[in-house]
C-alpha cells in the first residue's frame, strides 16, 4: 500500500513539474522567434540556450540556433555554443560536424581541420559521420579534405563507398574526370544499381566537353570489367546516335556473359523508335539467335513484325479536299501504301522470320505477329496465298477478342483479292453468328456490293439500317452506298447494264489490279455514253490515272468534269495536277479561282480560298 501511495505521489509529482514545463518552453519559443522576427538576434539566441538548460534536446531550439549562427555569421557564439554541446554530448557527430563548419567560416581553418579529424578518428566506423562530411566539404568546394575523407571512407567501408555521392559533387562542379572516376566504381562494385548511374553519365554527356572524358574512361573501364560496363557505353553511344557503335557494344556486352535479353529487347525496341530499322532488325535478330523463354520469344517476334510494318507508310497525296468517298469503307483503298524495303530483302527477311514463327508457341503476341507480317503479304507484297496463310495462323494462335476481328475483316479482303467471294461470304456469315458485330456486317455488304446483284445489296444495306444508330460512325458510309445504288442503278437498263461494269472495276481494285479496273472504266464510259454513272466514272478514271502517275491523262478526266455534278471536284484535282505534279502554280491559281468566281456556293469554297491565300504567300 505504501509503495503504491508513493508512486501515485511520483506520478502527480512529474505531471505537475511538465506540466508546468511545457507552457513554459512553448511560450518562450513563441518569443524567441517573435525576437527573430524583429531583428533582434543575439537575444534570440539566448532565449533558445535558456530554453536547451531546461530541455537540452529540445530539437526547435538546436535546429533555430543553428540557422541563426550560421545566417547571421553569429560564429563566435556558435562555437561557443558547440563546444558546450560537445562536452555534454562527445557522441554525437553533429557537434564535430557544425564546430568545424563554424571554426572554418570564422576564419579559423586550422581548427575546423582540428574538429573534423577529431571526429573522423572517433567515428571512423560511422558512416552518417562521412555523409554529413562529405555535404559540408561540397557546400564549401573543400576538394582536398573531401578526397581526404573519401579515401578514408573507402578503405573502411568498400571502394564504392560515397562513390555516387561524391561523383554528382564533382559534375556538378563540372569536374569530369573526377566524377567519371566516382561513378565507375560505383558501376564495378554496386552493379545490381548501375541504373542511377547510366543516367548520370547520359545527363552529363549533354556537356561536350564531358563527351570524350566519359567515352574514354568508360572504354578504359571495360578492359578490365566489360560486363558491367559496356552496356553504359553502349547506352552512352545510342544517346549520340552513334547507333552502329552502340549495337556492337551492347553485342560485346552480352559476349562477356550479360546475357539480359530483356534489356536488348528494350533496346531494339528504342531503334525502331529511332527509325533505325536496319539496327533494329539485326537486335531482334540477335535475340532471336538464342534459345530463350516463350515470352521474350515472342516479344521479338512480335517487336521484329513491328518494325518491318514500320517501315510501311501509308500513300498521302495530300488531296485539298475528298474527292471520292475517301473514308468510306466502301471505296477505301487498302493497298494504299508503299514501303522504304525493296521487295527482295522484305520476301528474304520474312522467309526467316516465318521459319523461327512455326517454332514458337501458341500466345496473343505470336498470333499479333502473324497478323502483321500477313498484313505485309497483303499490302506491300500483294502475295494473297501467303497472307491468307498467316491470317489463319494468326486466328489458331489464340488472339484477344480486338485482334481477332481484326484477323476476321482481312481473311475476308484476302478471300475477296483472290477472287472467291462466295468464300468470303461464308467465312463471314460463320464468324457473325459466332460473334455478331456490325464491322462484320458490313464488310459482308461490301463483298455483296462487289460480287453480286446490286438488288440484293440495297436490301442488306435497308436492314443494317435497322439495328444501326444515326450516331454510329459506319451510318454515313452505309448511306453513301444506299445513295449511289439508288441514284446510278435503279433507273432504266441502261443505267442498271452500266453499273455492273463499275461494280467490276471496284471488285479489280480490291484485287490490286487497277489496268483492269480502268479497262472496265473505260468500256463503260464509251459504250454507255448516256448513262448517269458517266461522270462518276470520269472522276473515278481521273484519281485512278493519278494513282497511277498518268498526270496528263488524269488531268484530261478532270477537265471533261466541267458541266456535270463534279464540276467542282473537276476544277480542284486539275489545280492540283497543275499544282503538285506538273508544277505550273499559275495554271493552278486559275483553276482554283474559277472556285471562287463561278462556283460560290460550293461546299469546297472555303478550304479552296484559304489554300490560294497559301499559294499567294509563297509566290510573293
């Protein structure tokens, strides 16, 4: 019972005393730092020293005092200050630390080099001691007492000891070889964090005059220790787009046994973005030439396809306005394209690059691999046998459900290129019922438009319409066709034998063959003078011989437009012709002010306008 009675009286007694304490240091920081406020330093000090004997770990009235030694060159007081501290508290390092920052900015370096060594013998084992160091030797260039302490550093803790630090201290102060040589032994020793590094280096090599220093070191370098190395060269040339030095180094990276295929997919990645296709190439290759895990694998499989597809780029004409259904998914044109690899190394490169895909196995990324080279087949190389063979191994090599539409509309352009479009038709009548969606519908009412009897597609078009919203981007395309079947088709046998040679000519372009297409254009045009798909067939002749390069047969077409309801479209593909292809800007100017002057109204008269204001300027 006593021993409790005198606890309680201990408790009471504690709880009085702080509580007494505390309103007393908070109301005399609260005036302390009024007194800053007003000016008055050195009683500042002496509040924030009366407050550290009563609480000597107020941590408010270390931090303030501090500040106030320091920013208000109050030294004197301040090693005053520290060497009291020092006495109570010889373990702590920051006593060490701020006596000889103070001892040094009074002027008293012999002193300050007295404390600091004082310290250092002390807590020789201590590396926040080092760190703390290091900071106030930078913030006052102490080069010769910073190297001093690094050195000492390193042989009690590793030669990368304060490596990184002290070599940013050095860029920064744009001494190169010194932080070159920092940062390399950082590299050698802490490899698993070599990134921090590399984008030091790279940020430093923005400076030229840094440029041979980090070359050279980091070649040094790899002499002795090539795999943890090279790959910061190699890193270093890319960024001076030096990219055939950078793959040979990152080759003899891997040669010295860093065998991280992930980096040289990220790597070869970074070429194709690059538009170094031929470097990115042989990198995909090179992974390629490894027995590796699926995954990375297929990554360059995938990446490989990708920059061959790069490579393909789609034919912009930069037509001054749209001449001919242009977007619509009726008319588009799908080889509208052209590559920057000629047709021999691409058919080479693919024939690899098809054997090393039958060995893969079955993912998403493999059978997106597969689409894009089909793609290719498509496009570029228009071999129709081989890309219906990689579309459907692309469909067998578990697609997502995006990919796999994607797969589905180009067997179907394929099936339709070779002719079979009854094929075509069926393949697409299975995959909707399997997975109705309206891009299958309607590139089954194109196949329908190019391959049977215009009746039966104006009734396929009259039920999309059905279940097809006005907002749906496909309803304008839908309505264009249903216009041009009504306006050139449903009117007298004249105009219904006529358009069955249109039909033919669009079935031949899906096929890549435009000499026939312009054969049935032509048939149409002399043997159904009179019929009112006439001038819709002159303009498709007039865009197909530009297609083409015929210019002056393109321009012929668009000339015979004048009085018809592609007049205007007429006038402006031949100021184009003028303009672009014959080069005449003056002929072109006074096609496109015909625009202007005898057809005010047209929808073209505004983009007409703003286009010879640019043609002005530049002849001006």
């Amino acid at each position: 019972m006593k021993n409790n009675s005198l606890i309680i009286t201990l408790t009471l007694f504690v709880n009085i005393t702080f509580g007494e304490i505390l309103p007393s240091i908070k109301t005399s920081l609260k005036k302390a730092r009024l007194l800053e406020k007003t000016g008055e330093i050195d009683s500042a000090i002496s509040l924030y020293e009366d407050i550290l004997v009563t609480n000597p770990e107020n941590r408010q009235s270390i931090q303030k005092l501090k500040s106030l030694f320091l920013n208000f060159q109050r030294y004197e007081k301040g090693i005053q200050f520290y060497r009291a501290r020092l006495s109570l508290k010889p373990n702590d390092i920051t006593n060490y630390s701020e006596l000889g920052q103070l001892h040094y900015l009074n002027g008293q370096k012999k002193e300050a080099k007295i404390v600091w060594n004082a310290g250092l013998n002390k807590f020789k084992h201590n590396r926040s001691y080092y760190r703390t160091m290091i900071s106030i030797f930078g913030k006052h260039s102490l080069d010769d007492e910073l190297k001093k302490f690094l050195d000492k550093g390193k042989i009690t803790f590793g030669k990368s000891f304060l490596s990184y630090e002290s070599g940013v201290y050095y860029q920064t102060r744009r001494v190169y070889d010194k932080a070159m040589e920092q940062f390399i032994l950082y590299l050698l020793h802490e490899s698993n964090q070599n990134g921090i590094i590399e984008r030091r280096i790279l940020l430093m090599s923005d400076e030229d005059e840094a440029l041979e220093i980090i070359e050279n070191q980091l070649i040094e370098a790899s002499k002795n220790d090539p795999a943890k190395t090279l790959n910061v060269l190699s890193e270093f040339y890319f960024k001076q787009q030096d990219y055939k030095k950078s793959f040979i180094t990152k080759e003899q990276w891997t040669t010295a046994g860093k065998k991280d295929f992930n980096e040289w997919i990220r790597f070869a990645n970074d070429l194709r973005k690059e538009g170094q296709y031929r470097y990115s190439i042989d990198a995909y290759n090179f992974i390629l030439s490894h027995k590796l895990n699926p995954n990375i694998t297929s990554k360059a499989l995938l990446g490989l396809a990708n920059t061959f597809e790069d490579q393909i780029i789609p034919a912009d004409d930069n037509h001054l306005i749209p001449y001919f259904f242009d977007h619509s998914i009726f008319f588009e044109d799908p080889f509208g394209v052209y590559t920057s690899i000629s047709s021999d190394h691409l058919k080479s490169s693919l024939a690899v690059y098809d054997s090393l895909l039958v060995s893969a196995n079955k993912s998403p990324l493999i059978a997106e691999a597969y689409f894009r080279i089909g793609n290719i087949q498509y496009k570029i190389l228009q071999d129709f046998d081989q890309a219906y063979y990689l579309f459907n191994k692309a469909l067998n090599n578990r697609p997502n459900n995006i990919l796999r539409l994607k797969i589905v509309l180009r067997i179907s352009d394929v099936l339709l290129a070779l002719g079979k479009g009854e094929e075509a038709i069926g393949f697409l009548q299975r995959e909707f019922n399997r997975n109705p969606h309206t891009l299958i519908e309607q590139k089954s009412i194109l196949i329908l438009f190019l391959t049977k009897d215009p009746d039966s597609t104006i009734q396929n078009v009259e039920t999309a319409f059905l279940s097809l919203s006005p907002l749906d981007p496909s309803f304008n395309d839908l309505m264009e066709l249903k216009n041009i079947l009504t306006k050139y088709y449903n009117n007298n046998e004249i105009d219904k034998s006529a358009f069955q040679y249109f039909q033919k000519s669009e079935f031949y372009l899906r096929q890549k063959k435009i000499g026939d297409a312009i054969k049935e254009l032509d048939y149409l045009h002399q043997e159904y003078p009179t019929a009112k798909i006439v001038s819709l067939i002159k303009l498709r002749l007039a865009l197909l011989h530009y297609r083409l390069r015929t210019y002056d047969k393109a321009l012929q077409f668009a000339l015979s437009l004048n009085g018809t309801e592609f007049n205007d479209e007429g006038i402006i593909l031949a100021g184009q012709i003028y303009e672009l292809k014959l080069h005449s800007p003056e002929k072109a100017l006074e096609q496109y002010m015909k625009i202007l002057n005898e057809f005010p109204s047209s929808i073209y008269t505004e983009p007409v306008r703003y286009h010879i204001r640019k043609l002005q300027q530049i002849e001006s």
